[in-house]
C-alpha cells in the first residue's frame, strides 16, 4: 500500500517475456515490476514452455519473486509446458477460481477471480487476456461482468485487446465498473492501442494512473500501473 493510503494494481502482458527480450530474461521482468511496489499483479502470457531450457519455470518463480500469493491460469498445456496468466498479490488471497471464459473452436481464454484481504479491505481482483475477435469478446466481457457480481469493490485487469468503440468490451464493463485507465499500450515501440486497462469499481477508487515506457525494452505492451482508493 502506497503512503497516501492507496493500493497499486500492475498489469502487463509480458509477450511470454520473449516479444523484445530475446534471452527470456526473466528476471528484467521482476526488475521493473518490483520497481514500481505494486501490491496486486495480473500478468498476461506468461509462458513456461521456454524453460525447458535450464531457466526457471514462470509459473513457480514469479510469485515467489513478486508477491507472496499467486494464482496461475493455464490456457495451453502441451508436453513441452504451459501458457496463460497469472494474478500475484501481496496480501492473502482467501478465495480463488478460474473460469473457463473460451469462445467456440477459438484459442482457450481464462479469467481469474479472486478474492483480495488488503490492507484497505476485501477486494474482488478478476484478471484476464480476452480474444481476437469481437464475438468473441463481447460474450467473454458478459463473463466478466457476472464475476463482479456483488456490488462491493472490484478490480478488472488484463489485456482485453479491444480497440473498437461500438460493442466494444469497454462500452459493456464501463457501466458496472466505472473507472478505467486510458493509456496506450501497444505496440510498445509506438503505442498506438488502449489493449490493456484496469477498471474499478467504484468510479471514485481510481486516484491516478501511468505506464512504464522503458518496458517496451522487454515486451510489446506497455504495462499499466493505477493507484486505487477503494470505498
């Protein structure tokens, strides 16, 4: 928790830590995240299936390295490791499940939903990496909605890869979650796309938000850090 009573929310697509880190520096990864203190973690395509290697499993190694809690969401799974997300936090989580949030025959999608004891209270933390196409998202952001079910505050994170306005993920979340960053985030060279947000619930909790450009470095999403006062 920041000084002014705040808690900092990170999220990040990492590009399997590989997109502009060619020696799936791992730990360049933890560096700038670290840096930042932030108390609640979603990372977007983490990816052990390059660890085979010798380097360190992500899955196993960045919570130990980022947080003391941490939940995984495998999406793919093959003989050579596992792709997906994961949700980090400083503060036990009491409770967590993933939902299966896939759309048809289209690449496997998961969200995790979570609940967060903060210092500042319980707080619902939902993570998430949505699809390609708009169908698509349109019913995985239906899914979201109905997981911040509750009316309590609520955090939703993630790479929505949404860039359109009409049906967008963003027109349908907004009206349940009203503060939302803006920053664009991709591609990291040259941002040009708002693909990767935090919402919150209530619209009041968002106090301030920034991304860290020197991570385009590392990946090609730039990640978004908000600093939330939830009520």
């Amino acid at each position: 928790m920041n000084a002014d009573g705040t808690i900092r929310v990170m999220t990040w697509n990492i590009h399997g830590a590989f997109g502009r880190n060619p020696r799936f520096d791992l730990a360049r990864v933890v560096e700038l995240i670290r840096a930042w203190e932030p108390d609640i973690v979603a990372l977007q395509e983490v990816d052990s299936r390059r660890a085979l290697a010798g380097g360190a499993n992500p899955f196993e190694f960045l919570p130990a390295a980022i947080g003391l809690y941490g939940v995984g969401a495998k999406s793919l799974t093959t003989t050579d490791g596992d792709y997906g997300q994961m949700l980090i936090s400083r503060w036990p989580i009491t409770s967590h499940d993933v939902r299966d949030i896939s759309f048809g025959e289209r690449e496997p999608r998961r969200a995790i939903r979570a609940e967060v004891e903060t210092a500042a209270g319980p707080l619902t933390v939902i993570a998430t990496h949505l699809g390609l196409s708009i169908r698509e998202r349109r019913d995985q952001a239906r899914a979201l909605i109905a997981l911040t079910d509750g009316g309590g505050p609520a955090v939703v994170a993630g790479d929505f890869n949404d860039w359109f306005w009409p049906g967008s993920v963003r027109s349908v979340l907004s009206r349940v979650l009203g503060g939302r960053t803006r920053h664009r985030t991709f591609p990291s060279i040259f941002p040009l796309l708002r693909l990767d947000r935090i919402y919150c619930r209530p619209r009041e909790a968002l106090v301030r938000s920034f991304v860290d450009r020197t991570a385009r470095a590392l990946s090609d999403h730039l990640p978004v850090i908000a600093d939330l006062r939830p009520m």
